[in-house]
C-alpha cells in the first residue's frame, strides 16, 4: 500500500512544485536558471514531507481536528524557520521545533542554490582595488576592515551586501539564522526526505 501511494504521490507532488516555482519563479521573476532543478528537488521533497505530516493527522478521527493539528505544525514551521526568530532566543524543549520540521532545512539550501552561481550585483566595489588604485582608500577603511567590499553609494554599509551570491549570503546570515554561505544541499535534502519517512511511517503503523 504504501509503496502504491507513493508511486502515486510522487509525479504529482513533481508537477505541482513545478507549477510552483516553473512558470512564476523561473518565467516571470527570473531566478537562477542554472539552480532549476536541484531547488525543484528540493521543493518537491518539501512537499513531501507536509504531504506525510497531512496523511498521518488523517488518522484523528475528527477531521476537523486533524486539519487544525495540520496547521498548527505548518504554523510553527514556518515560525521556527530561522528567519523570524533565532534557535538561541527560544527555550527548551521549544527550539526542537527547529530542528524537527522541514521549513528551516529547506529555506537554508534553496537560498543558497538561488545566490550563489547566479548573476553578480552591481553597486559594490572591492576593498582591494580600491586601495590599490588609491581612490578612497581612507574613506573605505572602516568597511573594508571587517568585509572585502564597500558600497559608494552607502557609506554605513546597512544596504550593502555585496556583488556575488556567497558575498551576500555572509552578509544577510548576521541577521538572519537559517541563511549560510555553506553548500548544505545533501544534509538539508536528507533531513526534510528523513522528516517525511518518520511521519509516512507514523502514517502506516499507528492504528
């Protein structure tokens, strides 16, 4: 059985992370071509692992009860993602839900597959042709102390966040937890397929 209704699920969720992220990211918004099919991937195992979180809150026998149960776990994943709130600012046994739900392993390494081999930002001038053809040297020293980069434009550096992808990952990951400069594609991908097989067996052996 569960192989049937997996053999049934998987185009499925295939054709619908497509329909997601296809034509409005790729078409529309432009993303990162070359980073199409790995963030499909990703996607598609994303929905994966809801899709087995939803058939195991199917078991309940009040449906309206298992649909609330559903969203609270969508709720709290998207709240515990590392975005809106850092895992050191939650208490235990709270933080395990940042660990525990697939929204923070996916966000992380669909970033990062986004930025970095993408196309270089403009605005940003390096620190080291700069003082080495001496235009600006003292005025960017504060910058160029603590970051290869500097911004004409922004002389405090609050909007500057650098030309290439893995410039602007670094800069954005002080503020925001579930951002890396750090390829973690497999161990992220294995997490949310390791989430989704925990639930789909949940969903086959609980009674």
């Amino acid at each position: 059985y569960l192989i049937a209704n997996l053999l049934l699920q998987l185009p499925l969720i295939l054709c619908l992370s497509l329909c997601a992220i296809g034509i409005p990211g790729y078409v529309i918004v432009n993303l990162n071509l070359s980073a199409f099919l790995p963030t499909l991937l990703l996607h598609a195992a994303f929905l994966s692992s809801f899709e087995a979180i939803a058939q195991c809150f199917a078991l309940i026998t009040n449906p309206l009860v298992g649909l609330l149960c559903f969203l609270t776990v969508w709720f709290v994943s998207f709240l515990f993602n590392g975005l809106l709130i850092q895992p050191s600012d939650v208490i235990w046994p709270f933080r395990v839900c940042f660990y525990m739900l697939p929204y923070r392993w996916a966000i992380t390494s669909q970033l990062y597959q986004e930025f970095v081999g993408g196309p270089t930002f403009s605005g940003t001038l390096s620190c080291a042709t700069s003082i080495v053809n001496g235009t600006g040297a003292a005025h960017i020293q504060p910058l160029c102390a603590v970051r290869p980069f500097y911004c004409p434009t922004d002389p405090t550096g609050l909007t500057c966040y650098g030309s290439e992808g893995k410039q602007v990952l670094d800069s954005l990951k002080v503020v925001y937890h579930s951002i890396s400069d750090v390829n973690t594609y497999s161990r992220d991908l294995a997490i949310i397929l390791g989430i989704a097989l925990i639930f789909k067996l949940a969903f086959a052996l609980l009674p």
